[in-house]
C-alpha cells in the first residue's frame, strides 16, 4: 500500500499560546478556522510543504478533543496518511490483524472516505487513512482535493463568481427518482447509509450591484441535522467569500431560486444573543411570491426542506422583495419559473455582451440529471421537469450558455454540447 502524509492533528489547550509558536515563532501561516461541529471541535490548518499541521481545539465539554486532552495532555492526536484505495487498505490492515476503529471508510470532509485505525495497532499513534474523492471510482463523486474552491467566468460586462458553502449528503435513491441504483451508484458512489455527496454552490454576479443567488445552508442547524445530512462544511460561504474578495456586507440582492434549506438556510443567522437575523446585513431578498406562499405554508410531503428559521426573519426584518412573474432582477439577470421541483421553484439567466450563462438550480442539480428521466425523486411535479428540463437544455446549447450546477460536486459550472444525440456537460 502507498500511503502519504496529508496532515499531523496536534490538540491544543491553549490556542493563543499555540499562535505565538506556531505562527510567530515559526513563521507560518494559519488558515481562517474550520468547525466541525458534529466533533465540537475547532481545527486550524497550518499549510507546511506537502502536508499540513492541523491544531485541534474543543469547542464543548463533551468534545473528544476535550476527552483527549484531560487523559493525555496537549500534543500530537493523531496522524492522517492518504491512500488511494481506502477499502484495500482496510483489508489489506485487517489481514494482518491489526486493531481498526472504523471497519467500513465513512464520508469525511470533501467527500473523502476515512477510516480510524485503533492506536493500540499504531503503537500509540491515533492513525486516519484518507482516500481523497478524486480518486474514488466515481466521476461525479470527484470532489477537488483542494480545501477551498472558488471558480471565475467573465461574462461580457458580468463577473461570475462560483462560491461554496461545504458539502452535504441526500439519499442516493432519493436524488434519483425512478433510476435504478445500479445505474446511478456507478456516478455517484453512495456512502454506508446510501448518502451521496453533493455540493451547495451559490453563484455571485457582480455588475451594476453585487447579487448572490442562494447561499446554502447556513450554520443554524443542529449537531442532529449534520450528522442526517452528512454536512460537510469545515470549508463554507464565509470562506469562499473572502477568497473571492468579497464579506456578507458587499452583498446588495439575494435572490432565491426557492426556499429549501440547501438553497436558503444561508439566508440567516443567528446572532450571539440567539436572535435569527439577515446574514446580509445590506441586501434585499428576492423570493417568488408563490414560493412563499408554499414554504409559509408547508404540508407534510415538503415539510422536512421548509425550515421558517431560514426566511421568515426576512419580513420581520423589512429586506423581503416578493416577485409574481419571470422578470429581470437587475441588469443582465433575469428569473424564469420552470416549476417541477416545486411548483415554483425558477431558474435565473444571465446575459451580457452576447453571451448567456445558465443558474439551473434544482432542475438540474448535477450533471448526472441531464437525460430527461433523470429526475428527482424530491419533485414535487416530476412531469413539469419533465417538460421543463429538455427545453432548457435545447436552449443551453443554442446559446452556447455557460450552465451552472449547484449541487454537483466536482462540477461547478459547464457547456451543455450534443454528441451522438445525447446532450453531455463539457466542464468549463
Ligand atoms: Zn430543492
Ligand atoms: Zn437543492
């Protein structure tokens, strides 16, 4: 088995001290935090050559990394090693008899597959293996190994921005409505509980104002709901706006392609005093007026996606703009219903100097819901997208338009082109 170093995990009790060595003494830079909350845990990664040190604190009582450092004291807590094959080296490990704390990989950050192995096997070393999604089998499942992720496209006078707001996993039987799992799972490896990986990629449009169009998941939700949805969110929005040069406060529209939590929870925050308030403390929020209507008024099929948390502040807080019709947003940018995922549920076109890009949203979530009858199973109206998708996806390729996947993992953004008559996603 091949095996290289990806990071040392050190757990820290008191972090200021641990700057003063680590970034002043030493000289290196720590990157802005990741939260895994699900750990209650806080981790610092110190990029150094082709690894990296990642500094581990508790953010709970109950915190592993609390438990660890009450019986052993701050110090080295574990060790990462990257494997290509994850499930042979776990065979290849258990052959030998060595002791493992995960028997089966689980899904880790990045779509990454991990396993613990027991330190009693390591001689006194915690041991993580990591295969990096890039090399899983499956296509749809690469995830770029690189811990941040922003893309840029120049649409004649319009900036694109893709932005991230993490991961998060939905029930591969689910995503694919009437496939069968033996043709999908070959696209979108599924993990031990049938989850498959998906990213939340909110876009930013910048011209005349700066717009956001939806904002994933937010960071309101529970230790419970995480640990459901297998969020994956150590790299989010707040991240990935700043690397594109950008906070909450630059943000003058938000506009909703409709108000599910992977789309909308991002919407809001909740404040040290635990009051639910505008993440975008300047924006105006763009909702369809029907899509409000159905998320104020949920029923037990669409229940689960309607969180109120996520927007009902915004008419508390004065910030809600409601539109009726498919109408242009602000120059260059222009919403049209297609219905289907929910009744209206609508896409946005984005049009300068010629040239048009594509923000399909749920209509088509990834690239592997491009044939017709790849539809979700959470469509409300499967024979709207039907109706709906073919023709979007006729007009993406005569337009040549630049079509923007927000849940799709490893493909933020692609041409739409014919081969042999079925259309395929060229990735831009
Ligand atoms: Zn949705
Ligand atoms: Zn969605």
């Amino acid at each position: 088995m091949k095996a290289v170093l990806d990071h040392v995990g050190i757990a820290v009790q008191d972090f200021d001290a641990a700057v003063s060595f680590y970034r002043d003494a030493l000289g290196l830079e720590i990157e802005p935090p990741e939260d895994v909350a699900s750990q209650r845990v806080r981790a610092h990664f110190i990029p150094a050559g082709g690894a990296s040190l990642e500094l581990l604190e508790a953010t709970a009582e109950d915190s592993p990394i609390r438990a660890f450092l009450n019986k052993r004291g701050p110090g080295l807590h574990h060790i990462t090693l990257r494997v290509d094959d994850i499930h042979a080296a776990i065979a290849q490990l258990k052959r030998r008899g060595a002791k493992l704390v995960d028997e089966q990989p689980r899904l880790g950050a990045e779509g990454a597959l991990v396993a613990f192995v027991h330190p009693a096997a390591s001689r006194g070393v915690l041991v993580e293996l990591k295969q990096s999604a890039t090399t899983a089998d499956s296509p749809a499942l690469a995830v770029p190994a690189r811990r941040s992720e922003i893309a840029r496209y120049s649409l004649g006078d319009l900036e694109l921005i893709s932005v991230n707001d993490g991961f998060f996993g939905l029930d591969g039987g689910a995503m694919f409505g009437i496939v069968p799992r033996s043709l999908w799972a070959p696209k979108a490896l599924p993990d031990a509980r049938n989850r498959i990986t998906l990213a939340m990629r909110p876009l930013i449009v910048r011209g005349t104002r700066t717009m956001i169009i939806d904002a994933g998941v937010g960071d309101k939700e529970s230790a419970k709901f995480s640990d459901i949805y297998a969020l994956q969110r150590s790299r989010h929005l707040d991240h990935t706006l700043a690397e594109a040069g950008l906070s909450a406060e630059d943000i003058d529209i938000v506009l909703a392609t409709h108000l599910h939590f992977d789309h909308a929870g991002g919407f809001t925050t909740r404040d040290a005093s635990g009051k639910v308030r505008p993440r975008f403390p300047r924006a105006q929020y763009v909702v369809r007026r029907g899509e409000w209507e159905d998320a104020t008024h949920p029923n037990a099929r669409n229940r689960a996606s309607y969180l109120s948390d996520n927007y009902v502040p915004l008419a508390d807080a004065g910030v809600l703009q409601l539109v009726d019709e498919d109408r242009t947003i602000m120059p260059g940018v222009r919403v049209r219903r297609t219905g289907g995922h929910t009744m209206h549920h609508q896409m946005v076109w984005i049009e300068s100097g010629g040239k048009a890009a594509a923000f399909v949203a749920d209509l088509i979530p990834t690239t592997a819901h491009l044939p017709d009858a790849w539809i979700m199973g959470y469509d409300l109206y499967p024979l709207d997208t039907l109706a709906a998708k073919p023709l979007v996806v006729k007009e993406a390729i005569e337009r040549e338009a630049l079509v923007f996947f927000e849940h799709d993992p490893s493909v933020a953004a692609g041409y739409i082109r014919k081969e042999d008559g079925k259309p395929r996603v060229v990735p831009a």
